[in-house]
C-alpha cells in the first residue's frame, strides 16, 4: 500500500458483537516501539464488545404440570428475512429430569428457535410445526413475544424471559369412565343390577388446546362391554353443558356386538375442555352372577400432527354385577316338579300378589331358580365395594307359591329370602316343604257305595224300628180302652 496515513472504520461483524470500535487513524510506516526503526509491515489490534447468553426450555405436562424427560428438540439460529438463511445450532438434544434442555454461549443480537423433534413418549401430541422462538439482546437475556421488528432488525415490545427458561407444555388427552347410581347420577366403580335394567355410564375425556384440537385427524372412543351387557343409548355433552348432535359433530358405529365407538370430528371440539359421554346399557340374561361384569373404553387419537399415528389411553374399568336365588322344593320326602312361585321386592307384594319381578317353575329335581337379581349397593370407591358391593353385598326380597303340585297344598304365607354372593349355588339356601292334601275318596268309587249301603241300611233299621215302637204302642193303647169299658 502507499506510505501515508489511513483511516479505519469497522462496518460489519458478527452478531455477538454488541459496540463496534471508533474509528481510528493508521500510519504508514510506523515506528517500533523504541523509535529506532520504521516498521513498514503494522499490525492494529482493535477490541469490541460482544455478547453472549444462554437459552433454555423446560417441558411440562400440561395437565399436571410435571416436569417431561427424553422431549427432543432442535436449536436453530434465522433471519427477520425469509431469505434468510437458517442454520441449525444443536439437534437431538434432550430434556433431563428437571424438564430442562439448555444451550450455552450463543451470540447476542440473533433469533432463534427451539423446535420439538420427538416427543418424550407416544402419548404425548407431537407438533413440530410450531417453533419457540426468542431473541438474545445485547445483554444476554432471552427476549420473546414480540409485535415486530425495528429498522435495526431488533425486536419491538419484547418480553424478558424469566430466568432465560422457555415454558414450553405437552398435551396428552386422557380419558376417565365410571358407573352411575342413576341416570346422569353420582360416579362410582360399581353398582349392581337385575336383568332387564338399564344400566348407567359416564364416560369423560379431556381436549387438547384449541389451536392444536385443529390438527387432530382422529379423535375416537370405543366403548368395550362385556357378555351381559348391550349398548341402548348416549347423549353427548362438550363441558357437561352443549349437547353435540349424532352426524353433525360425531358418529357412532356399531364395531360389533361388544364394541361401539363413538368418531367425533376434532373441529367441533375445539375450544371445549371435555368430552361427557353419557352411555347407556341394558344387562341381559347371559350376564354372569355373583362376579364382576366390567365395561372399558378407551380413547384414540393424533399423536404426531400431520400424519397418520394414533395412539390409545384406556380408561378405569368399573364394573355392574347381578346375583341369583336356587332353592329346592321337596315334601320333605322327595323333591316336587311342578310348583310355581312369584319373587317380589315387598312382602306387601307377595301377599297380594301383584307386581312380580319373576316367576319360576321347579324342575324335575324340584330346582326354582330366580336369576340376574339385584344386590348389594353402589358404590363409590374400593372400600364400598368390599363391604357392600359383588362379594359381600346382599338384599331381601320376597317368594310366594302360585301354583302347588297335584296333590299338595300351597305354601303357607310368604317367604322372605335373602340374596347374596352365594345364594345362586346349590346348597346354599333352605328347602321350601310343601304338605300332602289329605286323601278324600272319589265320587262312583267302591268305598263310596260301601258308606251309601251302610247309610241305607241304618236307614231302614231305624225306620223299621220306630214301625214296630209305634204298632206296640197302638196296641196297647187298644187293650187298655177295652179293658175300662169291661
């Protein structure tokens, strides 16, 4: 270069920079520092201010807002211009069990974002659409929420985050099912029923946030019964409050005899916090007795946005069970075919025979069988369950003969009987004797015309004997008329 003297201006740099040097004059040669000599090759050694900062996410479960480990995310660096090259600062780096991912020492001055590349596990909904963006200023801290960008490319209106820590939380729907004491009733584990009765559920499932609800191609609950049980109704329900129409907001399909599932268009759930389903049963008569009869359902949905990929949450499994009563009808002697009896659930009932819940028939073994019987009662928890529920439960009702067999009287009065865990076995419960009419000949038999003869005869007897009394008083009324007139 020419001898002479130049002046430096520093006009660009890298981001991290945050004060450029003032401009300074060079001379050209220069002298060492001793004055000696000229040095014709100068070396300058200006200084500038950078700045740096590091940047952190902490994933959070949305319902319970528990740290998330093993979420996956990508860092990457990009211009206010969408020409602007993005270039990626760190990938696959993961939450640990604080929740937290950090990236240190990034130059100041620049965007960034964190974007989620795998989920911690399936349940959760991966969105890697959506990008956490933040900008470090000069001084380090992380800047987000911005309303735009100034002529020096800075962001306006930003917000400091705290503690440089994004809060960042994953969705996971869940699903929750239960049996009712009644319809639309208290929710509980386990409630008991007679054949015939309509037994109530309730199922409940949580909705993602709106924005992401939006996303969701599948948005599904089956509902899995069990022998015993089959589907009658629902009613659907966003926030237990606005009852969602069959065809416009949902569809039921019948999978086959045990399961129904209820497709719901994702749409029409955007921006509600749950889904009610409120589902109806009847039990019928191949429901099992004295044990547990459960009825699950489980909930299906999008777990990767803009894909194919489900995953299924199951719910609780509450449960309805049903008893019966077996007793055996004898003479004492040997057991009786052919006796009918009605089962009420009043005493008052069973004497005036009115309102029968069941009639039943002995068998040639003299068997009279009452099945699918109510018994026991609700209940709300496990503890409930055990002491008034399937295995220690029990209720009364009341049994009275209709018909007897030929030759037998009916039963006297009424019975009360007691149905239970055990009460549907052999063995378990009394004898109901029923006694002998006694024996009365029948008209046109050989004994009747035995007594007919005997009757006549007496008859005759007597006639013939009041005869000759009144013929020998006759007499001796004449002879004693002679007699005064001698």
């Amino acid at each position: 270069m020419p001898l002479g003297f130049y002046y430096v201006d520093e006009i660009n740099g890298p981001a991290q920079i945050t004060k450029k040097i003032e401009p300074f004059v060079l001379s050209l040669p220069l002298t060492n520092a001793e004055g000696s000599e000229w040095l014709y090759d100068v070396y300058a050694y200006p200084k500038n201010e950078t700045g740096y900062g590091d940047a952190s996410l902490q994933k959070l479960d949305s319902d319970s807002g528990e740290p998330i480990e093993g979420a996956e995310f990508t860092l990457e660096s990009y211009g206010t211009d969408d020409a602007a090259p993005v270039e990626t600062i760190a990938s696959g780096i993961k939450t640990g069990e604080n929740g937290i991912v950090t990236v240190t020492s990034l130059p100041a001055q620049t965007y960034y974002r964190f974007t989620e590349t795998k989920a911690a596990d399936e349940s959760y909904i991966l969105d890697s659409s959506v990008y956490y963006e933040f900008y470090i200023d000069p001084t380090g801290d992380m800047i987000c929420g911005w309303s735009s960008i100034d002529e020096s490319g800075k962001p306006v209106d930003g917000k400091a985050v705290e503690n440089n820590t994004l809060i960042v939380k994953n969705e996971k729907p869940s699903i929750h099912k239960f049996i009712l004491d009644e319809e639309k009733g208290l929710e509980g584990i386990d409630n008991t029923a007679s054949i015939g009765d309509t037994v109530y559920w309730k199922i409940r499932t949580t909705v993602p946030s709106e924005d992401l609800m939006k996303k969701l191609q599948t948005y599904t609950v089956t509902d899995t019964m069990s022998k015993g049980i089959r589907y009658a109704s629902a009613e659907v329900y966003l926030d237990d409050q606005t009852q969602l129409k069959e065809k416009e907001d949902y569809t039921v399909e019948a999978v086959d005899e045990l399961n129904v599932r209820f497709v719901f268009f994702p749409e029409k759930l955007a921006g509600a916090q749950e889904v009610i389903i409120y589902y109806n049963t009847t039990l019928t008569e191949d429901a099992p007795l004295a044990e547990d009869i459960p009825n699950t359902s489980k909930l299906t949905y999008t777990n990767v946005v803009d894909s194919d990929s489900t995953y299924d949450v199951n719910s609780e499994t509450p449960t309805v069970h049903t008893g019966g009563y077996l007793f055996v009808k004898t003479d004492g002697d040997k057991k009786l075919s052919g006796a009918k009896f009605a089962l009420y659930a009043t005493e008052e009932d069973a004497k005036e025979q009115k309102n029968a819940l069941q009639t039943a028939m002995s068998d040639e073994n003299g068997n009279v069988s009452f099945m699918g019987l109510a018994y026991g009662s609700f209940s709300a928890d496990e503890e409930g369950k055990s002491v008034n529920g399937v295995q220690n439960g029990k209720r009364e009702y009341w049994i009275a003969e209709i018909e007897a067999p030929e030759h037998y009287s009916l039963m006297s009065g009424v019975a009360r009987v007691e149905v239970n865990s055990r009460s549907h076995l052999p063995g378990s419960t009394k004898d109901i004797v029923n006694n002998l009419i006694p024996t009365i000949p029948q008209t046109g038999g050989l004994g009747v015309v035995l007594i007919i003869i005997g009757c006549c005869c007496l008859v005759v007897y007597a006639l013939f004997f009041l005869f000759i009394i009144r013929k020998y008083q006759s007499s001796k009324k004449q002879m004693n008329k002679e007699h005064e007139n001698e």
